[in-house]
C-alpha cells in the first residue's frame, strides 16, 4: 500500500532516534549556552543562534546534529559544505521525547528555549501498539504505562510555551487497519487523554497528527478518527511528517480536512518536501531516503493563510531513514544526504 511506504523511513527512523535522546533534555538545562538574540546569520564559526521571533518562535538547538557537522566541517578546511549546512542548523527542528526520563528532557527542552525566549516544539511518539509492530514498533506496554509517561512529559513542560506533535500515525493506522480492531478504542481513549492533559497546559499548543494526502487520499476518512481522539479541544492538526509530499498538496488537502472538524487550522512538516516526493511509485521503497529530494520551505508562522498555523521541520533534515539507498541505520547522521537536500534547495 503506497500510503504505508511513505511512512516507513520517520518510522524506522524514529525507534533509533528515541533512544539517543535519553539523556538530552537534562544536557540541556543544564547548559545555559542559549543566546537569545534574533541574529540568525552569526559569524561563520559560531554557534548558531535563535531566528527572529516574527518569523519563527521556535527554539533553535545550537548543539544539534546539523550544527556539530558545521563545525567539524571547518575545522576539516570544507568551508562550502559548511556554509551548504548552515541551510539545516539554523533552523528550528522538533524534539522527539522518548521513552527514558521523558520529565528530564521535556524540562530540558523547554528550559533551554525559555532561557533563548522562545517555544519549544515536541513530538511525543510512544503510544501502545506503535507502528503495528513494523519498523518502529513499541511504545508503551499498556494504558496505564502511557499515561504514567504523559504525566512526566507534562510535568517537565509545566507552564513554559511548547508546540507538540501528539503520535504520529497513530489515527492513520486505525483508519487504514494496520492497527488492529481490538486496540481502537484504547487508542482513542488515550489520544483523548492527551490532548486534555497537554491542553491544560497554560503555554502548550497540541496539534494531532493527521497523517498525508498520499497516505489516507480521503480527507473525509479523517473526520471520525480525529473527532473520537479529542480534536474539537485541540489546537489543531499535523500534515506530512517527515514525508515529502509538496507544501501545496498538503495545504490543499488540509483545507478539505479543516471544513469537517470545525474549521480547525493545521500545520505542516515542510523539511524535505521541496522537491516533493520522489518519482516513481513503483519502488515499494520510495519512502526510504529517496534521491533528488530538497529542504523545503524554512520553518514560520507567517504562511500567508488563516488556516495553516505553521510550516514546522518536524522530521530532522539529515537523519537517515534507513539502511537503503546506501544509507546508514535509520535515526543516524548521514551527512552525505544532509549535504544533498541543503544543495537542492540552492
């Protein structure tokens, strides 16, 4: 099915990710290293700093991956690349909480962008029965275990401002039946749990992830799905994360979407779908770090439509999808695609 390719490499992605991101959240606290000036374009080998406010109030991380290649860049004497790469660690990325201290890091995160004066965005992906045991399959044991975890994940965001991405492919999995029946309603339960306990947050916006146009191609087939997981007391949805289909389509599709939840807006992962999918739906692997693919629009709120909150870089731009194509594992580095998607988008 052509919509589950598209989702497997942030999937395959994602399981490794998540358990590199342990201990990140106290790391960060812990730093205190945050400029809050609205200087994007500091000296060539500096850190880089946080984005004007106007533009994008989201959190630049100056110890990302992408900005660690940067240097080791320089130093190595490939100004060029660096300056290539500069296109991705400038940017404003999401953080995905796993499963190991999810306080710590949700502190950690939110600590850090505080102190730079600017929101935090997250990704919380840790539902029972993820993936429908694919490629990033886990998640919380049972209920409950999911809800001792979102009680630390709110805990450590407390009152500072945070966006977050709330499961990924957790409705389009039940909509398109790889979840399987007996787990629905659990899943609907806990979403709705979510979006509550996340919206009783005083400076957290929650947008539930909806999935891609190319996934479930029927943005009616969304409605109930979105309706049973809480989306009337959400802040809206989520498009396209970590895929490649084109900021138009998405729009486009979300729109259709909005009208039948309530003129609900929506936000949508612009991070490499500049290019917009790779052609050639015949590769059952089209979804796995395809080549010819571009950064896409950079990260904003001012998208020029009432309906589209944001265009956020949820998926980390650089990060393999898997080991295809000649990549590494999925979740590492691959500095060689990095370099490509920044060049396209040239």
């Amino acid at each position: 099915m052509y919509g589950s390719y598209t989702r497997r490499g942030r999937r395959a992605r994602v399981a490794r990710l998540m358990a590199g991101t342990a201990t990140m959240g106290a790391l960060l606290a812990l730093s205190g290293c945050f400029s809050p000036s609205d200087d994007s374009t500091s000296d060539a080998g500096s850190r880089p700093r946080q984005q004007p406010k106007a533009k994008v109030p989201y959190w630049v991380n100056p110890d990302g991956k992408a900005a660690k290649e940067v240097a080791a860049l320089r130093k190595n004497g490939r100004g060029k690349d660096a300056d290539l790469l500069q296109k991705i660690s400038r940017q404003p990325v999401a953080e995905w909480v796993g499963v190991d201290d999810p306080e710590g890091q949700a502190r950690g995160f939110t600590e850090a962008a505080a102190k730079a004066d600017r929101d935090a965005l997250l990704v919380l992906y840790n539902i029972p029965h993820r993936d429908c045991g694919q490629y990033s399959k886990g998640g919380a044991a049972d209920g409950n275990a999911y809800r001792d975890w979102l009680g630390k994940v709110t805990k450590g965001i407390g009152d500072r401002k945070a966006t977050v991405v709330l499961e990924p492919d957790a409705l389009p999995h039940v909509e398109d039946g790889c979840t399987e029946k007996k787990f629905h309603e659990e899943r609907f339960a806990l979403l709705n749990e979510a979006v509550q306990k996340l919206g009783e947050l005083p400076g957290t916006k929650v947008y539930l992830d909806a999935g891609n146009p190319h996934w479930i191609k029927d943005p009616g087939r969304m409605v109930e799905p979105l309706k049973r997981a809480g989306i009337d007391r959400a802040d809206g949805f989520a498009l396209n994360t970590s895929n490649y289909q084109t900021t138009a389509e998405n729009t486009k599709y979300g729109k259709k979407l909005s009208a039948m939840v309530g003129n609900k807006p929506f936000v949508i992962d612009t991070s490499r779908n500049g290019n917009g999918p790779a052609p050639g739906r015949e590769d059952p692997e089209a979804w796995c770090n395809p080549k010819g693919r571009s950064l896409g629009e950079p990260p904003t709120t001012k998208t020029g439509d009432a309906l589209v909150d944001a265009y956020l870089w949820v998926k980390r731009p650089g990060e393999s999808d898997g080991d295809c194509k000649g990549g590494p594992p999925a979740g590492q580095w691959w500095p060689k695609y990095a370099l490509e998607l920044a060049r396209n988008a040239e």
